[in-house]
C-alpha cells in the first residue's frame, strides 16, 4: 500500500493506493486483483478486496467501486451497493464515515480526494476520455455538494501509465488539440511518424492546478514499467496476455 503524506496527515481519512501484491490470486492475476471484470475466480477477488478493506478498517461489504465506462459521471454514495451489480460512474464522493470509495486502474489515473477539516471524500478514475470529459471538475463539484471547500481539498494521484510508455496516434492528439490548443502541450513525438507519447498524469495535474485546491500530490510510478508492483492494460496487450487484473485505489472516512 502507498500513501500520500498529505492525505496521510488528515486524521479523519484513511487511504492507499493498493498494488497487486499481497493477494490471493493466481498466475496472470497474481496476487491483490480487485477487479470483478476480470476473469479472475470471483472468490480470489473478493479475498483481495477483504485484504484491501481490512487495511483500510471498513468492513469488506463497504468497499465500494463502480461500473467504470469513461465517462464525467459523479456517484454520491451515501449506503453500500451489490459490487457485483453497481451503478455506472468513473467518480464517486461521500461524507458517510466507514464507506471507502475505490477507483480500479491498469493504466489509468486514479485520483484521491479529501477535505481537509470536513469528512467529504471522493475518488476519480481518470482515463484519457474521461479526463477529457471533465471528470475531475465534476468530482469536486460533487464534493462542494456535500459542503467541502475547494481550498481546503487535498489531491493525491496515484499509479498510472507514465508518458514515457502511452503511445497514441494522430486522431488522439488531434481530438485533444480541438477540444483546446493549449493541450498540445501534453503530447511529444514518439520514434513513429504521425504518432505522439501523451501525458496522461500531467493532463490530470493541469486539471487540479486549475481547480484552486489546497495541495495536489503525484506519487508517480508508472503501472506499465513496474511489472512486479502494478497490473497493467497496455503491457498485457503487448505482451499477448489474454486478460489483466485491476489494482485499487481507496479512500474512506473513519469512523
């Protein structure tokens, strides 16, 4: 489990952004997959999120994660849902101490938020559409909802797919570029013609610095270099794999 030592010095708030060791699962899914849309043995997986809500001192049936589908969507989660049957968001806020929010990743940006005086959380799973779409500006109106302070919400953004590794082509930076100039910015040649490396944790980043906060923290470790410590969707592509696991990230309000 990895911190961020400004959520880390907020009393009322617990959280980690989770590898995928210390699990129960096995070969391409070895060890702490969360993900219930792999094809994992569901037993393992609900083993693994056990392992994930014990460190977080929530009871396994209240770590909460979404039907993920790339959107701007905000779910306000203020009970427990079925995980096998939850609603479809890529963000999620609450101010109900014992329920920890979760964002499942391979490569995408997880984002970790709290406010700092007041028990208001929230999560965000930023891929490349979603960010685009406004995922992180929704996340934080959602929280100002339940009361919490832009300026005293601290940020963390965990494990993701690093520039160095996100190769895209054209027509990806040219949608980028139109939605605004000023994104070109986050886009470099790759060794291809016509195609670009894209930094996807400092679009995030751009996102929160303009969003008035009161820190913004980048663990930065890339899920696609570190094979040992993070699943990742684009390495197992390359490598011909035929599924991955999804590690967690999460954030509950202690009770």
């Amino acid at each position: 489990m990895i911190e961020a030592e400004p959520l880390k010095a907020i009393g009322h708030v617990r959280h980690g952004f989770f590898t995928r060791e210390g699990g129960h699962s096995r070969g391409l899914y070895a060890s702490l997959n969360c993900g219930h849309g792999s094809k994992d043995d569901p037993g393992a997986v609900a083993e693994n999120r056990a392992v994930v809500a014990e460190q977080l001192r929530v009871k396994p049936d209240r770590l909460m994660t979404v039907w993920q589908w790339h959107s701007a969507d905000v779910h306000v989660a203020l009970e427990p849902w079925d995980v096998l049957h939850p609603p479809k968001a890529d963000a999620m806020v609450t101010n109900v101490p014992g329920i920890a929010l979760g964002a499942l990743t391979a490569d995408c940006t997880p984002v970790l938020f709290a406010d700092r005086d007041k028990p208001v959380i929230g999560v965000a799973h930023a891929g490349w559409k979603g960010a685009l779409a406004g995922v992180i500006a929704a996340t934080l109106e959602a929280m100002e909802r339940l009361r919490a302070a832009r300026e005293r919400i601290v940020a963390a953004i965990g494990p993701t797919i690093s520039q160095a590794n996100y190769e895209v082509g054209p027509e990806f930076q040219t949608r980028f570029v139109a939605a605004d100039a000023g994104h070109a910015r986050f886009f470099r040649p790759s060794e291809r013609a016509d195609h670009f490396m894209f930094d996807l944790p400092a679009f995030v980043r751009a996102e929160l610095e303009q969003s008035g906060l009161a820190s913004i923290e980048d663990v930065a470790l890339c899920t696609y270099g570190d094979e040992a410590r993070f699943f990742s969707y684009r390495r197992a592509t390359h490598e011909g794999e035929p599924d991955y696991g999804r590690q967690i990230s999460a954030i509950a309000i202690a009770e």
